[in-house]
C-alpha cells in the first residue's frame, strides 16, 4: 500500500519503532501548545494554571493512504492516532482517546493531549481570605519538540451495509 505524505519543511517521516511494529512514531515538530488559563509570576520565572484545557503537538505530517485495486475489489484505508507505550511515563494522556483520521482528511495531524496533574504539581495559594489551587507542569512530564508522541495506526476501511431486520439471529450468550 502507498501512503501520499506532503512534502514540509523539517518534516520526520513516520517510523516504524521496529520492522514488526504496527504503529509508525509521530514526531513533535514544534514545542508544545499549552492551552489553558494561566497566571505569570515574573519574580519566580513561574507559570501556574488555574486550568489546563489541553497540550497541543504539532507533527507537520499530511498524509492521504491511496486505494489499492487488486483485481475486482478496491481496498481503502484510514488511519487511527493511539498513545506510545511510554505515554505511562508522562502525565499525559491523548485527549480523545483514540484519535481517527478519515481516509479523506489531508489536514496536518495533530496531537491533543491532556495533562494529568500530580500532587506535587499543585500549588496553593491564599487569595483574600481562602486558598486558590494552581497547576504547575513538570515539563520531565510531557512531551517536547523532537520527542516521540503518538503513534500513527493504519487500518483497512471494510464496507458496511446495514439491514433493518424485525430480529436478529439467536446466540449462545443471548
């Protein structure tokens, strides 16, 4: 199968980890857009978050899998994002879960991730009268530029044709 990807400046092609992986590396072409509402504390070169929507990781990668013809029938593929094994290492997590990218997006994939803050990310501050909680990022925790962040699945895209039956067949577990 052929996979069309767009010629970009600085762009890592896709890589497999090993020649029996399933999942090709997507790399982080830029450092990570962090998206959310924070405060600055100049004097303490400090930036806590009063929330953290999401961690943003542009790839610079734009791909298009081509159709395979093979005889009579025509195979068609699309492409799911799935978080590396070594996402266990970092506080984060892909923010959707699974990402799918239709077989007919050419847009640049990018990678949503959500920050899962620790105990020792939290900090507390007192602000007229009661205490505020702030979220700092542990930046050993998350992704940056040039790192491995997700991995790219492709996968067959399998016709479906539906039926309305009045019932379906019986099975062992009902």
């Amino acid at each position: 199968m052929k996979i069309f990807i767009k010629r970009v400046a600085g762009i890592e092609i896709p890589k497999q980890g090993t020649p029996d992986s399933v999942g090709f590396d997507l790399i982080a072409n830029q450092e990570p857009i962090i998206e959310g509402d924070f405060l600055e504390f100049p004097m303490e070169n400090l930036k806590l978050y009063k929330s953290i929507s999401y961690i943003q990781y542009h790839t610079g990668v734009f791909i298009n899998p081509q159709e395979e013809k093979k005889g009579k029938s025509i195979n068609q593929y699309f492409s799911i994002i799935t978080p590396r094994s070594s996402i266990s290492k970092k506080n984060l997590m892909l923010k959707n879960g699974i990402g799918t990218l239709d077989r007919d997006y050419t847009g640049e994939i990018i990678v949503r991730m959500q920050y899962v803050a620790q105990p020792e990310d939290l900090f507390q501050i007192p602000e007229g009268g009661w205490t505020r909680t702030y979220i700092r990022i542990n930046w050993d925790k998350i992704y940056i530029k040039g790192n491995s962040i997700a991995q790219l699945i492709i996968l067959p895209q399998i016709p479906v044709e539906w039926e309305l039956v009045d019932k379906l067949p019986e099975t062992k577990r009902g």
